[in-house]
C-alpha cells in the first residue's frame, strides 16, 4: 500500500430493521487529503465510516483501501492502516486500565515490550492523557473517554485517520489539542463531525452526506458559501464565516475568531 487513498464505489447499507443507512455512496479520496463528512443527524455518516475499517461489510458496492478492495483476508492489514475513532468510545475502551488500552493495538501487532511501552507513553501524551494512564476507562468522563480513545488509535501509527466526531464532548483546551494533533498529520484524514469550525481548520474538501447519498462533494469554502445547500442539508456556516453578530461585517475565512474580535473592536468598525 504505497499511497493510501480511499474509494469507495455506489456503497448500500440497510440496518437488519429495514433502515437504508447508506444508499448508493461514492468517492475517491487521494493520500494526504484531509476529507470532512457532514451531514444531519441520521444522514449515513457513522454507517459510511464503520465500512472504512472493514466493521461492516458493504451490502453492495466497494470499500478500496490503498491498493485493494476491503475483504476478509484483507482486514487486519487494513485495521494496521487504518485508525478508527468510534463514535462511541465506549465501543473501543474495554481493557481495564487506561494504559492497557492504548497498549492494546500495539501488542496484537507483536512489537516488543519497549517499543510498546514508548508508544502508549508518547501517544498520552500527545493527548494531554498521561494522568489517566492507571484509570479504568470506563470510570473517566466522556471527554477523557474520547481523549483516551484517540490515544489508543494514535498508538498503532496509522496511516490513514478515520475520526467519527472526534471533537465531541471536549473542552476546549482538549479541542485545540485535537485540531493541532491532526493538523500535524500529514496522512490521509477523513472526519464526520458537526463542528463545521473545526472542518474550517482542516478540511479542504468537504463531503456533504443527506438521506445515504453525497449531496455534494466540493471544497469546504464553496459548501459553506452555498446557503442554499446548507439549508437543505440541515447544517450552518462556521461561526467565524457568519456575520459579525454587532455590526453584520461578514468575516473572513481562515481567520481566529478572537483577532478578528481584537481587529473589528478596534478597527474599522468599533461599535461605540
Ligand atoms: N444499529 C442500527 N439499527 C438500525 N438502524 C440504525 C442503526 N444504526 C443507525 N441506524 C439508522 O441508520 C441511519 C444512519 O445512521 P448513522 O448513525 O449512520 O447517522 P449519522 O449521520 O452518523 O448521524 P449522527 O450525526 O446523529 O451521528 C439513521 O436513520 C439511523 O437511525
Ligand atoms: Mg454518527
């Protein structure tokens, strides 16, 4: 798998109930992009991502991963490539203490006893999470689910970053984190998420999902620029491309909503 791209061919997924999750989703992601899924509550994102990892099979349709269709004899070289936030940490934080958890991934791979040790150390601290390594997991608070739950998924070294609202529940010393720790990775990364100013921070293209299918499929800018299509898909520009709630100054992209505060208060537009 020398480049890890992402494709994914008229994907179909139906709930054992009858609900049509995924219906007929397709899109190709190169290595090194950084990928926004959004969508309402309900659209199909979560049901899109758990196929990225191989933990649902595609009904219909194809999951590629670097240069092969996902398939059973494929999926522990994908899981190796492939580091999976669930939406839920509680679906992947099961060991007893925090450390063994982060450990876990590293072990099954058979690295040594130090290099081990090295990883979870370093991917706790990547997180801010070193105090919690001696914790049960599932007595922490769901921020510190979260944290941790990203720590375990940094500790296997992936090489593509699939993240289903990672920035959910954390406060935001813990977000800013989160955006400088995936800013700095430089590999493959696709992000489900609501918060659409985080999207701003790092995702050039955004995939817009309603009702199982791409809706839209552009860079993040356009999206956000086209209010129709934001209506329609349930979601709202970033808070910092949305007028200044004073003076109705619309702000620029790509800004730091507290300079642009800091700038507009003193100039050009001061309120008094
Ligand atoms: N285990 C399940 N059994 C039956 N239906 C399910 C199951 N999980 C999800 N669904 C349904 O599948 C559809 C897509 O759900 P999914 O969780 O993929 O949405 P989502 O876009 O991730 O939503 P959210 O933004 O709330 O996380 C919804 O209609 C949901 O009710
Ligand atoms: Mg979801």
């Amino acid at each position: 798998m020398s480049h890890h791209i992402v494709a994914v061919q008229d994907l179909h997924y139906t709930y054992a109930d009858g609900t049509p999750a995924v219906q007929g989703i397709s899109f190709r992601i190169e290595h090194g992009e950084s990928v926004a899924i959004v969508g309402a509550n309900g659209a199909g994102k979560s049901t899109l991502l758990r196929h990225l990892n191989g933990y649902l099979t595609p009904q219909h349709g194809t999951v590629q991963i670097g240069d092969f269709a996902l398939s059973k004899e494929l999926l522990p070289q994908v899981r190796r490539t492939v580091g999976m936030l669930f939406q839920d940490p509680d679906d992947q934080l099961f060991m007893p203490t925090v450390r063994d958890d982060v450990a876990f991934g590293p072990l099954n791979l058979g690295l040594p006893p130090d290099e081990v040790e090295d990883r979870v150390t370093a991917a706790l601290q990547r997180v801010g999470a070193e105090h919690l390594a001696d914790r049960p997991p599932y007595r922490l608070s769901s921020g510190e689910k979260r944290t941790v739950a990203i720590a375990t998924i940094l500790s296997m070294q992936p090489q593509i970053l699939v993240m289903d609202e990672p920035s959910s529940g954390l406060d935001p010393a813990a977000r800013r984190r989160l955006i400088e720790l995936l800013a700095s990775f430089h590999h493959t990364r696709i992000i489900a998420t609501h918060d659409l100013d985080l999207v701003l921070d790092l995702c050039t293209r955004t995939i817009v999902i309603h009702q199982g299918k791409v809706m839209a499929d552009r860079p993040t800018l356009e999206i956000f620029d086209d209010a129709d299509l934001l209506r329609r898909s349930h979601l709202e520009a970033p808070l910092r491309l949305q007028s200044c709630p004073i003076c109705t100054k619309r702000l620029p992209p790509h800004r730091d909503p507290e300079a642009h505060h800091h700038d507009d208060l003193v100039e050009p537009h001061s309120h008094a």
